[in-house]
C-alpha cells in the first residue's frame, strides 16, 4: 500500500511538470487533456484519476507552486528579528528565488498569461487576490510596528506603504520577466530592496 501511494505521488508529479510544459508552450485554452497526456507519457485516464482534468490541474500548478514560496517566506519570518531587517530579507528573497527556481517563474508567467475567465478558473483568480489582500495586511502590521518601535519614518503610512511595496514587488517582477536577459533580479536584488526601504527606514 505505502508503495501504491508513493507511486501515485510520483504520477501526480510528472503530470504536473508535463502540465506546465505543455500549457507554457500551447497556453491554457490550446491545450488538451490528451497533450499532457502524451507529455507525461501516460493514459488521459491517468490525468482524470489524479487530478478530474485540465482546469484542476492548472489549479494545482498554482496552488503547489505558490505554497513552496511561501514556505520559503514563512521560514524567513520565523527567523525573527526587527520589523525593517524581516522586511528586507523577505524583499530580498523573493527577487532571488525569482531567479532561482525556473519552475516557480513558469507558473507565474503561465499565469499572468491565462487570461480565461470560466467559471472553472474562478476558484484560484479568488485565491491569488485573497492572498495579495493577506500580503498587504502582513505588511501594514509589520510597517506599523517598525513605526512603533522607531525604526520608520514617523510620516510612513503603514496602509499606503504596504500598497507600494506590492506594487514594487510585482512591477519589478513584471519588468524581469519581460526582459530576463536584460538584467539578473538575483543580482540586483540587494541594491532594488535598499533603494526602496531607503525612503521608509530611518539611516536608510
């Protein structure tokens, strides 16, 4: 029994690979069940045993991928430490995992590119925009209390700011991924974090 299990774990994990190969290359609307079938070298029934179809299976590429970030990121702010130096590693990170892991970046920008509105989709759009509106709150709660303990500039506002800084994560992000060749984010990523904490942090 434990092998049977281990077996179907390794399936479901080939045809998730072979599902973000196949929808990379063809996009979302273009790609058949009998695609990531053959990609993954198995029977289209293999896909509807594990997953029930093309839709769940995008699904699930979203969900596992977004949760190995943010076990990443939850590793980071258990690490402790003042509100800025938190905020600054956890910036920092994600510029360099962006790079790091090409799986992670092919999901997002499959993603990104998905533009089908069908009510089979409607499930993980909600997710992603739940989880920006929890990203937002973490950082209005860690801005306030890098406020409280001295740390911010006293005319930081913790909601506006917290905006901004989902608006510089996913423009640089946007601007890396249209043009990966013209600059490395992991690189940069130190100097980018510090030019934007300089005008929250105090000696920034």
């Amino acid at each position: 029994m434990r092998r049977t299990k281990e077996e179907a774990e390794i399936t479901k994990q080939n045809l998730l690979k072979a599902a973000l190969e196949v929808f990379s290359r063809k996009g979302y609307a273009a790609t058949r069940v009998e695609d990531i079938a053959k990609q993954a070298n198995v029977t289209t029934g293999a896909i509807y045993h594990h997953f029930g179809g093309k839709s769940d299976l995008y699904i699930a590429l979203i969900e596992v991928y977004s949760a190995r970030a943010n076990q990443i990121f939850q590793q980071i702010i258990d690490e402790g430490g003042s509100p800025a130096a938190v905020l600054r590693r956890l910036l920092v990170r994600l510029f360099e995992y962006a790079e790091e892991d090409k799986e992670y970046i092919a999901v997002a920008e499959l993603f990104l590119n998905t533009n089908d509105v069908s009510p089979e989709l409607a499930i993980i759009n909600q997710q992603v925009l739940e989880s920006r509106r929890a990203l937002v709150q973490f950082f209005t709660g860690l801005i306030q209390t890098g406020l409280d303990d001295g740390e911010f500039h006293p005319w930081v506002s913790p909601e506006n700011t917290a905006l901004a800084l989902l608006g510089f994560i996913n423009g640089m992000g946007l601007i890396w991924l249209q043009d990966p060749e013209s600059f490395s984010i992991k690189e940069r990523a130190e100097d980018l974090v510090d030019s934007f904490l300089s005008g929250i942090v105090k000696g920034g």
